[in-house]
C-alpha cells in the first residue's frame, strides 16, 4: 500500500506517513525561510534607493573659491559675503589663505545679523610667520540664515594690496 514499508527481516509494515509529514515540515520551512531572504533583499534595495534619493536631492552647492585684494593694514576688510537675508544655509566649511601676507597680527573676523544687529561673533588672530598659509575658519556644519560677513586686518603695511583666497562651501536648508 502507499505510504507504507514492509520491512522483510521483521516480516512488519511501517507506516511512512510521519517521515513524509516531517518532509513537508521541512520544504514548508525551506520556503518560509527563502522568502524571509527575499524579503530582506527586497528592505535592503529599499534602503539603498532611500539613500541614492537622499543624495541626489542634496541641496549641495558647487565650491565657492576667489580672493580678495585690499588694503590689509589700512583698514580691516571684508575677505569674503557667505549666504544672504533670510536664506537658510549650512555652511560645511571656510578656509582662508594668507600664504602672501607677512603680518605678525592677521586677524580674522566674522559678522553675522543678531536680532537685526550686525554683531561680532568670531575674532581672531593669526600669524602669518607661525601659522599655516591656509587657515580652517569654519570646519564642520554651522546653520546660518542671515549674511556671514568675513573680514580681514593686518598689522604690516607690506599685506597691503595683497590677495586673501577664501574657499567655503554651503548647503541650502529647506
């Protein structure tokens, strides 16, 4: 008969019904699991398209690079405008460069609109001699929604006429 065995040594018929229940068990976990790695694939090409998207809709705007010639030691100057009224960026990053001044005293200063008050929020001094030509004003995300005016002053009239490079890099905020 299906489903049974007659085992000739013990003249007996064995019933081969639970082995084939337990086969099914076993194709039907088989299957459970497939289809738990298809899901999981599936969540992972899921995550890596919300990713790309999230990437691809990066506000990122392209590198702003220039310099800046004026009367360093005269009076102080602006070096360089980041961002405007009212307009949300995040500024990832300012480098200045002060390879061609000689002054001991190079001091950087950043203005930014508090309360509807252009107000002093960054002053530092530098030494062209002593410090590196290329100076990391902003390393890292800083959120700005009014104009951050960048300036410069020396204490040699040698800087004067002298070109300040500026390299900045800014994301739109939504």
């Amino acid at each position: 008969m299906p489903g049974e065995f007659y085992e000739e040594a013990k003249q007996q018929k064995l019933d081969l019904t639970e082995i084939k229940n337990l086969n099914t068990t076993i194709q039907n976990l088989i299957t459970q699991v497939q289809n738990s790695v298809t899901q999981i694939q599936n969540n992972i090409t899921q995550v890596q398209n919300n990713i790309t998207t999230l990437v691809d809709k990066s506000e990122g705007i392209p590198p702003v690079t220039g310099s800046a010639i004026y009367d360093w030691q005269t009076a102080e100057s602006d070096v360089v405008t980041i961002g405007a009224h009212d307009k949300r960026y995040k500024v990832q990053s300012l480098l200045l460069g002060i390879q061609n001044l000689v002054g001991n005293i190079i001091t950087i200063r950043m203005y930014m609109i508090v309360n509807g008050v252009e107000r002093k929020i960054y002053d530092q001094p530098f030494d062209a001699a002593a410090d590196p030509p290329g100076l990391w004003i902003i390393d890292g995300t800083v959120g700005i929604h009014e104009a951050l005016r960048v300036t410069l002053q020396s204490n040699n009239a040698a800087d004067n006429g002298k070109a300040v490079d500026y390299d900045y890099m800014l994301e739109a905020m939504n």
